[in-house]
C-alpha cells in the first residue's frame, strides 16, 4: 500500500502515544508546550483521570483489555508514539483484536511519522566492543528478542501500510526522579564490581530532542541509537552520584557474590558500547547531557536547594 501525500493538518496537531509512561509522558509534555493536542493509552481508569487532569486523553488499553473504539481514539492523529513493551504474543498494538488496532493505524489519512521505542538491548552481548545501527541485532536475553522482534514486525508494518515507521533503540534511561541520586537517597543503589563491565545510558530530556527532531525530519525506516557520548562502568556512576550527595560510596560487591534480581542480572549480561553518531549526522542532535556528569549535575542543580 503506498500512501499518496496529504494535505497539511489544520488546526492544532495531535499526538497518540501507546504507553503513556516516564519517557512518553516526557515528549508529550514537550509538543503540548507547542500547542499540541495529546492522547493515548494507559493501564487504568484511575490513571486516566489523573493523565485528563494533565489535559491528556488517555484510554485503558493492555494485552487483555483492548480499545472500545480504536478509529475514534486515533482520529485526527498526525504522529504516534509506542512505547509499549512486546510480550510472549508479540506486540500489544500489532496483536491487540487480532490486529484491529494496527489496520485503525494504517487507516489514519495524515500520520506523518511513527516512533517505535526500543532498546539497545537487541545487540546483545558484544564483549565491551563498539556497535551502531549497520550492526545486526544478537538478542541474548528473552527481552532482547521481544523487541527485536516487534522491530521487525514494526518495519514489516510500515513497508506494508505505508505508515512512516522509525526505531528509536534507547539505552538505559535516567533522569528528574528516576536517577542514580534517588537510589543513593532510598539506600537502594548498588556497585557491582564486575571488571570490564560498560553500560551506556541517556537523559530523558535529550530522547526528546532526538525525537523532536526526527519528527521535524521524518526518513521512514530510519534506526537510531539514543544514548550520550560516554559509556562507562555503573559503579562509576553510582560513585559520582554519591559524592554529589556528599555521602560515602557503597562497598564494591563482587558480581558473583552479588543479590541481584534476575532482570539487574541480565543487564550486567551484556557488555557494548553503543554509538550515537547517527542522530548527529542524520538528525543535527546536540545532547544537553553528553555524559552521565553532566546529566546528573542538571538533576541535582533543578532540584535547587
């Protein structure tokens, strides 16, 4: 199906986000300062009362509860945000009604872009070595490879429907109440002494900007890696966030001796770098925070004293 050019929207334009969590609710709160309109999908009645309190028209919608009226939620959307994680069946918004939701979505006559939030998790372990986006996906965690292959189901989609379709693949997100500062104050954060280990990571502020500026500059079937400049081993982070504080370190604690929850485990699993240079190149990305320091001085400086 190839989508013929529309005319351009009038009136205000309107966001749809599947999954309106931390990051999403973080881009929507940017382009409502823009004049935009927004909606899209939460877990609950109650958080969609709280999210209309926002100005935020939200629906419940999960694997087990699907939209009532998916042409009418999505009408007069022009842009589209998912950030809904796939489970055992896939992608909720591809599978939700037997694929109802996503035949409403490729039915819109003026969506001109459509961000799929993934993780750099699809790459896999690659033994502390640098990847970017011409690197093949190497899932080695059950996570890893739901999203590889909701990627793929994703770009399969666009090429299919015409749909603007692009991959945000995110590393570890932090950022104003979800940093290393809280866990330092909630007595919850941790050093893991494992040698060699590298983490990259990526203020929540500047995934907007990257996803301001690709939808400034759709390119459908883009890949883009969104992570900051400097990769570096999390017990250095957890120590600069202390020293912040003004408060001593944790003990390093060796992996093997470590109490990790099996999700934390999986992430000291993989070990890469992940290059940005893509968003630099393609999109005129500056980051406000090209390394965790600088992220987290930003943190502590808004919280004021």
């Amino acid at each position: 199906m190839t989508r013929s050019p529309e005319p351009a929207a009038t009136g205000p334009e309107r966001l749809f986000c599947f999954g309106l969590g931390y990051t999403a609710l973080a881009f929507a709160r940017s382009l409502m300062g823009d004049g935009w309109r927004v909606a899209g999908t939460c877990q609950s009645e109650a958080r969609a009362a709280e999210l209309a309190e926002q100005g935020i028209e939200a629906y419940p919608f999960d694997d087990d509860r699907p939209l009532d009226d998916p042409e009418a939620a999505l009408a007069g959307a022009t842009a589209i945000l998912v950030s809904t994680p796939p489970g055992p069946a896939g992608d909720p918004v591809l599978t939700a009604a037997g694929g109802a939701l996503a035949e409403a979505v490729a039915g819109l006559p003026t969506p001109r872009w459509l961000g799929y939030l993934s993780t750099t998790g699809v790459y896999g372990d690659r033994g502390g070595a640098w990847v970017d986006e011409r690197t093949p996906p190497a899932p080695t965690t059950a996570r890893g490879r739901r999203r590889a292959a909701a990627e793929a189901a994703w770009l399969d989609f666009g090429r299919r429907s015409g749909v603007p379709v692009h991959l945000f693949r995110l590393a570890g997100i932090y950022g104003p109440g979800r940093s290393p500062l809280d866990a330092v104050r909630a007595g919850t954060a941790k050093r893991i002494d494992k040698p060699g280990q590298i983490f990259s990571r990526i203020h929540v502020d500047d995934i907007v900007r990257v996803l301001r500026a690709s939808l400034a500059r759709p390119d459908p079937g883009a890949i883009y890696n969104v992570c900051d400049d400097e990769p570096a081993p999390p017990a250095e982070v957890v120590a600069y966030a202390c020293a912040l504080l003004g408060r001593a370190p944790p003990p390093l604690v060796p992996f093997d001796e470590a109490r990790l929850s099996p999700m934390a485990r999986s992430f000291y699993a993989e070990n890469k770098r992940v290059s940005n240079r893509r968003i630099k190149d393609d999109l005129g990305v500056r980051l406000a925070y090209p390394d965790y320091r600088s992220g987290l001085d930003a943190i502590l400086a808004a919280e004021g004293p």
